[in-house]
C-alpha cells in the first residue's frame, strides 16, 4: 500500500527561493565562478577570414611557445599543449587557487580550403597567430541564375 504524505507548499516555496538565491550568487557575486570548470581544452579562439586567407589567434598564457603543437589535417587544424605547474607550497593554506596544470587540445573546422604548407605560426605575449593562405580554388564560386521563359 503507498504511503501518504502531506504536501507542504512551503518546502517548495524553500526549495524555490534557494534555487534562486543560487542563481544570484553565481551571478552577481561570484560571476567567474563558472570558469573554474571549464575544461583546460576549451581555449578561446578568434577566426578571422579574408578574401585571400585564413588567422586564428589563440589565447594560451603561461604557455611557451615548444610546448605547442599545432597539425592541419584537410579543414581541421588542431592545437594541442600543456599548461606546466609550478611548485606547489605543500604548508601554504590556499584560499583560492586557479591556475590550473594539465594538458588541452582544440580543434577547430576552418571556412575554406587552406594552403597546409604556407601556413605561418607566430607565437607573442601568450597569443599564437596562425596565418593560413586559402587554396586557389576553394573560392566560391557564384553562378548566375536565369529565367526560362
């Protein structure tokens, strides 16, 4: 036989107002909160496309410029490395801590056909530039359309 269990719209009220609060604190008081979980492979990338090429730059601080690997397969261009730790104080009391330590890899889809063995790579102040010249014939194409009467 099932049990029978009083409703209380108050605990529901209670429930309610604590998500809610949740809301708010992770909002307003403690907004970058949420990026002390993002994954170390979601690095933030701009694509800038031209006429005639293709940049990414890539934020990666704290990172030299060997400990990155950057491979172009087809229109997938992949950028992987390793943030380095340094010595950690084992009798420090840490209050917050987020710098974070570990290996990240992202790929990325590019617009257009791109020339694999002119690409140029500079890496300055913690940002990699990728310079990638587009294929002669990746282009688009328009093509004119008429009416059949």
């Amino acid at each position: 036989m099932a049990d029978v269990v009083r409703w209380e719209p108050m605990r529901e009220l209670t429930s309610l107002r604590t998500a809610m609060d949740k809301l708010f604190e992770d909002s307003f008081i403690r907004p970058d909160a949420w990026r002390a979980g993002l994954p170390a492979e979601m690095l933030p990338v701009d694509l800038i496309e031209s006429d005639d090429q293709v940049v990414v730059k890539a934020t990666v601080p704290g990172v030299k410029p060997e400990d990155v690997e950057v491979t172009l397969t087809g229109d997938l261009l992949t950028i992987k490395g390793e943030f380095k730790a340094e010595n950690r104080e084992e009798h420090a009391n840490y209050v917050r801590q987020e710098r974070r330590s570990g290996s990240f890899c992202r790929q990325i889809g590019l617009p257009a056909g791109v020339d694999a063995d002119n690409v140029e790579a500079a890496f300055e102040d913690g940002v990699l530039t990728l310079e990638m010249p587009k294929l002669a014939n990746s282009g688009i194409k328009k093509i004119k359309v008429t009416a059949k009467n």
